[in-house]
C-alpha cells in the first residue's frame, strides 16, 4: 500500500492495440495475379525476426556434440549439463505409477491440481516462510517456462529489464520476445558473485523503462547466492514501484553456506506482491525429464499465468502433478541426502581445482556448478573460454574428453570462466581436472584445434 491508500503492485501488460483482419476482408483486396502469386510461389514462408534471432542454452547444444563423440567410442566425462546424475525419488516415481493405474490420465486444471498447489504453498511456507495460499501458486512443466509467462504478464516493448550477468541463457530470448531490453549488471568473482544492490539502486531510481529485474540466487553458472541482507535491501528499494522481479529458484536446496538455508526474496514483506517467483522439481528431486515446477506470485498474476497455460500448454500432466506432490510430502529426507552428495562433489572438485595452475576458484556458495576463472590459461593459449571448453571435449585426445561450457554462454561478462557441472561419480571429477591440467599443456594439440576452428581464437 502506498501513502495516501492505493495499492500499488506492477501493471501487467496491455492487450494488443491492432484488430485482426477478418479472412473474407483480406481475400476482396487481393487481385487474381496476387492470388496466383500468392499459391505458386515456390519458396517457403519466411520466418519472423524474432524466430530468425532465436538464441538457445548451448548446454543442450554442447550435450549433443557429447553424445555423438559417445556413440562414435569415446570417453566423455560430461561435465556440460546441469542435470542430478541421480534417480528420481522413490515416493515420486510410486506415486506416478499409482496415478496412472487410477485413471489420472486425461486434461486437469491449468493452474494445476488443486491438492498439488495447496502442497506447494504449505511446502514454501514451511521452508521459506513464504506466505502463500493455494492462490498464489500455478503448477507449470519446469521452471523455465514462468521466464516466457513472466516476460507477457509484465513486459510492453522497449521497457528495461536489469539482469545480472553471467545470466541463465534464456532470460535474453523471453525478454527480447517482449521487444524489451535486457540491461546488464556484472557479477564479480571479487564480491562472491552477490549482486550488485547499488546498480540495483540506479537502476529503479535513474532508468526511465526500469520494468523489471530478474534475479537467480543460488546462481547458475557462478554458484553466488545474494545473502538475507542482499535480498532485504532489494525489496527496500523495489517496494512500491512500478517493477516486478522474476526470482529464479531452481537451486533452493542447494546452499552450502554456513547457515546452509535458502532465503527467497518472496517471503519480505509486500514481496508476494511484487515478484514472481520459480521453481522446480528438476534439481531437488531429479526429475528433470518430468518437467513438474511452479510459481508464487499474487493471485491476479496467478490468474493471468493461469490463461497463458490454458492457451499454450492447457495443463501439466496429472500423474507428473502427483509425482511432485508425493515428492514434496514424502522425499526431503532423500532429497537432503542427495544435496549432502552434491555439495560433496562441488567441494572435490573445487580442490582439485585449485591445484591447477593460473586456476582461480571459489568455493560456490550453492548449486552442483564450479566456475573457476582461467583467463590466464586462455590468454597463454590465444584461445576463448568456450574455444577451450570445446578443446576440451573434442580436440585435446582421441579416446577422452570433457565436456564443459565456457563461461561467455552465460554473456560477455562470463569471458575468461569455465562451468562444470558436478553430474558425474567422484572418480570421473577427479579424472576430469586431472585431463584438463594435462590437456592445457599440450600447445601443439590446441594450435591444430584452433586452425581448424578459428572462431575460437582469441583476439
Ligand atoms: C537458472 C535456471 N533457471 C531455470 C532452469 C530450468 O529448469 P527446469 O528444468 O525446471 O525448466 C535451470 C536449469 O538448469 C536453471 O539453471
């Protein structure tokens, strides 16, 4: 509520201005030639800017150049995706062959099953002090898809969308599919890779198309996780404005911080209101092949989300639903095992790391992801940091590779980093720096790989 007793949530955006064109309209104005032309032009139809200038997340691209070298023999320590390397849980999996022998088989609500989000608003109520009710929640296939929904509920074109740097992959394409704009903000590896509060700070109060900020704590690909007091002085500032902020939170069971809990930016006060939160059961339960997540935000938001799956999706399917809620009623003990596994990894894997040369490593904070710098490396070997990641998987040795991303899949700012994931048994981790310290020696090898792809030079 602002002063004076208006409440103030962000506006949603605008219907569409053009009518369409009835057919019968359309087909008078046109003249036989036209017609002809129209039905015996032999080319296809061409496709739209936005479909032309479509970025991806080159993880699903880089696992596809893994898979084709594993089919042909080799051995590839796959390193790339951020997939759990782990079973679905047990309570999930029974209760989808439960819901399938009972029929739940057919369409369900687009918001989701009303016994799922009731689950789903107790769960993040008890884990997060999220004040959510049955209203606040949409069950949708994962959690990426609330970025498209997010970026139609909020987003007219031209309007500014902060966004902090390296960022997930597909932030850009559903801003950009708004005609907005994403305005970037580095995370430094000096400052833990928390978010910069004072850009945040000129961004509301100096940007006149400030609409929206998104933000992904804990962070993928650098593992930075903003602190309580991060997330608190952002909803001072955000409080009673015109922005919404799209909170990305697919890695809340993965804090390794020494409090070791997750604080959502959802749960300040006013804050359910103002943001749109997402999250999944891909990397907590792993059930990434489910596609089962959600979203809390206030109810009117809910209502418009729910509109955007009945027209695109119509709903998640029910035996999934009930998968997730078996899952979040009966899995966090096995859940928390399997974190308690992650966080083992990342830390072997950091301390193997460090004991590679011009490596710069920190311990991540949360998610099963590593990000050391290693701008040395490649300024030494003239080579990007993808050039070396892809160096790695397909040109370092016949029989072995190791598949990685380089950090400027996540933007500019990511140039000079590394991402591994940790989806593999310990032995191969170890095996897979011990490959890497070895594959950065060999400077003949990466002069050939780079003369036959030079587009990893660097310059
Ligand atoms: C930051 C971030 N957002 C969204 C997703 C997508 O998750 P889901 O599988 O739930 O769609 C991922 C998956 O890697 C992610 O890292």
């Amino acid at each position: 509520m602002l002063p004076g007793g208006v409440d103030f949530f962000p506006t949603l955006s605008g219907l569409p201005t053009t009518r369409p064109q009835p057919a019968c309209a359309l087909g008078r104005t046109l003249v036989r030639h036209q017609i002809v032309a129209l039905t015996m032009t032999p080319k296809m139809p061409s496709l739209s800017q936005f479909a032309q200038g479509l970025t991806t997340e080159t993880a699903f691209d880089v696992l596809a150049v893994a898979r084709k070298l594993m089919a042909a023999g080799k051995d590839v320590i796959a390193l790339q995706i951020g997939d759990s390397p782990f079973p679905t849980t047990a309570h999930a999996i029974r209760a989808a062959h439960a819901a399938i022998d009972a029929g739940l088989t057919r369409y369900c609500p687009s918001l989701g099953l009303p016994e799922f989000r009731e689950t789903i608003a107790r769960t993040v109520q008890a884990e997060f002090g999220i004040p959510a009710t049955i209203d606040h929640v949409a069950v949708g296939p994962g959690a990426k898809i609330f970025e498209t929904y997010f970026c139609e509920a909020f987003l007219e074109p031209g309007d500014a969308v902060l966004v902090f740097q390296p960022a997930f992959p597909t932030f850009e394409p559903n801003i950009r599919r708004r005609g907005a704009q994403p305005l970037y903000v580095p995370l430094k590896q000096e400052n833990q890779f928390r978010p910069d509060i004072a850009a945040i700070e000129a961004f509301v109060r100096s940007e006149p198309k400030a609409r929206a900020i998104f933000l992904n704590f804990p962070h993928n690909p650098t593992g930075g996780v903003a602190t309580h007091d991060d997330l608190r002085r952002i909803a001072d500032i955000v409080r009673g404005t015109n922005i919404a902020i799209f909170s990305d939170e697919p890695y809340c069971h993965m804090v390794w911080t020494p409090e070791g809990r997750h604080h959502s930016i959802l749960a300040e006060p006013g804050m359910l209101d103002q943001c749109v939160g997402a999250f999944t059961f891909s990397k907590s339960y792993s059930m990434s092949g489910w596609r089962c997540g959600y979203m809390v935000a206030s109810p009117s938001v809910v209502q418009v989300v729910g509109k955007m799956i009945n027209t695109s999706l119509s709903c998640v399917p029910p035996m999934v639903q009930m998968a997730g809620k078996a899952a979040l009623e009966h899995d966090a003990a096995e859940r928390d095992a399997t974190m308690a596994l992650f966080r083992q990894k990342v830390e072997l894997l950091v301390n193997e790391l460090r004991k590679v040369p011009d490596v710069t490593v920190l311990m991540p904070a949360g998610t099963f992801y590593v990000f050391p710098r290693v701008e040395p490396i490649c300024r030494r070997l003239g080579i990007t940091s993808h050039g070396l990641a892809m160096y790695l998987l397909e040109g370092a040795d016949e029989q072995r590779g190791v598949a990685c991303l380089g950090g400027e899949c996540f933007g500019a700012a990511g140039q000079g980093f590394i991402r591994f994931s940790c989806a593999e048994p310990d032995e191969r981790l170890v095996q897979a720096v011990d490959f890497f310290r070895d594959a950065i020696t060999r400077t003949e090898r990466v002069k050939a790989y780079l003369a036959a792809h030079p587009k990893y030079r660097l310059c």
